[in-house]
C-alpha cells in the first residue's frame, strides 16, 4: 500500500508528458491558435475525462508546460556547477554548457520557436531564463578590473546568447551541442576569466 502514492504519481506524470508532447507536436503542425483539446486528446490517444483530470483547458496545459521549461532551462544552465567553486573558463570544455545539450535533446518544443502562431509568450522565455539564472546565481570576474555583473551587463549576456541560440535553431542544428558551447565558451573568454555560482537572498 505504501507504494502505491509513488506509482499513481508516476502514472500521472506520463500521461501529462503524454499530452505535452502531443500538444508540442500539433503546435508545430497546426499551429498554437488552431490546436483543440480535441485535437489534444486524439494525438495522444487519451479521452477528455483523462485531459480533465489534468488540466482545466488547454491554457492551463500551456502555463505549465511553459514553466516547466522556463525553469528547467534555468536548471541547465547551472547543474553541472558546484556552488561557491571558482569555475575557470580556460578549462571549460564542450560538456560545460548543459543548456546546450539540453536544447538539443528537446528539439520538438525549442523548435516552437520558429513558429508565427506559437505559444503565446514564447519567445520572451529564453533571454528571459538566462537573465534570471545570471542575475540570481552568477558572479563573474572580468579579464580587466572592469565591473560585468551588473544588471545591464547581464541583459545584454543574456540576449545575446539566447540570439545565438535561436539562431542554431534557425539552422537546423547544424553544429553539434559541443560545438555551440565552446562557441560560448570563446565568446566569453573574451571578457570573463572565471565565475562562480551563489545563492542570492531577495527580500
């Protein structure tokens, strides 16, 4: 009996990532504002009493499927960094950027943003994330004396970054996630030596 709080939670987690990934997909096919619960339901072969259960309509599957990639971006960006460790870019290396890799490996959502008729809010989502995970967990230090982790300075970081991103994605993957993160990795050996990743207090 105990177990079994464990695998009804499971089950709900698969059928909802089933009905993500059938809502990615008909949002690439069709298009955010043509995509039905219906339409839903029948992609990923479930009724609507299982949607109901989930979701109260098809805005709430979005809200979260958008949150639950704003925040898994900003994951990315920082899991693969100790806190408090100074992390030197000379010996940062093609696995060091996550993000990367994990663009690559969810192309079907990450490719939504080459969309017209998309998710609503979409595109502000990337540049977004990385400001925030900068602006909360880094500290860098310049190659000069010069002061880089003010907030304008990060904005900056963040739009360009998440413009090369998208650009990628524009091109269809062409370069590997290794060889966009050590294209990062040159670009921000150009004014950064080394970071490290802290935990801020907001009040």
């Amino acid at each position: 009996m105990t177990d079994q709080p464990n695998k009804s939670t499971k089950q709900n987690e698969r059928t909802k990532s089933h009905l993500k990934k059938a809502f990615i997909s008909l949002v690439d096919e069709k298009g955010y504002s043509h995509v039905s619960v219906t339409d839903i339901i029948k992609r990923a072969e479930y009724n609507r009493t299982t949607f109901y259960l989930h979701y109260r309509d098809k805005q709430d599957l979005t809200e979260e499927l958008r949150q639950e990639m704003f925040d898994a971006i900003k994951n990315a960006s920082i899991n693969r960094y100790v806190k408090g460790k100074n992390i030197h870019i000379t010996n940062m290396g093609p696995q060091s950027f996550e993000l990367m890799h994990f663009i690559y490996k969810n192309q079907d959502f990450f490719n939504l943003y080459l969309k017209n008729d998309t998710i609503p809010g979409l595109y502000k989502d990337l540049p977004q994330a990385i400001y925030e995970v900068l602006e909360e967990s880094f500290i860098l230090t310049a190659v000069n004396k010069s002061d880089i982790n003010y907030s304008a300075h990060k904005l900056y970081m963040a739009n360009g970054t998440a413009g090369l991103i998208l650009e990628w994605i524009k091109n269809g993957y062409r370069m590997t996630a290794d060889e966009m993160s050590m294209q990062l990795i040159h670009i921000l050996q150009s004014f950064a030596k080394d970071f490290s990743i802290v935990s801020k207090h907001r009040s």
